[in-house]
C-alpha cells in the first residue's frame, strides 16, 4: 500500500466529500483517480485491402479517387474525362 500526503485542510476536505458520498476518504479518492483518468485508446491496424470481404473491395473500388497527374493538381482534368467517360453519347 502506498501513501498520499496532503495538507490538513485539503485531507479535511477530501474527508467531508467523501462522508458526503458515503465512503472512506482512500475509496473516494480512488473512485477520482478512476474516474479522471483517462481510458488507454485503442489502436487500430488497417487490413489490406486484399484481407476484406468482397462486399467491402467493392465499395472501395467504387470510391477510390483517380489519381491525377503532376501538371493537374486541383484534379479538374480528371474530373472532366471521368464525367465525359461517364456521360459522354
């Protein structure tokens, strides 16, 4: 067990929250370290695209970007010949 040292007047003030809630003055102050500490976030890995289910591959072929060149970097030209594929008669 370790020990915490507070001043007279912060311990008596941590000991009449604690009466308040019911609790010892080492609960309560347990229960605030539990509370305010923030929880570890997870880390995610992302799955190659190979490792996903078809339904998924396909959705993301859907919306991948075309990849513009050098010399169009706002992707207007792109844009066009992807629309004029598109709706072009």
């Amino acid at each position: 067990m370790a020990t915490i040292v507070l001043n007279p007047s912060l311990y008596s003030q941590a000991q009449s929250y604690a009466k308040a809630d019911g609790m010892s003055v080492e609960e309560w102050v347990a229960m605030l370290i539990t509370r305010f500490t923030p929880a570890k976030k997870k880390k995610y890995k992302m799955k190659k695209i190979e490792e996903l289910s078809p339904e998924l591959q396909a959705l993301i072929g859907f919306a991948k970007p075309a990849v513009a060149s050098d010399d169009d970097i706002n992707g207007d030209r792109a844009r066009t010949e992807y629309l004029n594929e598109k709706y072009a008669l």
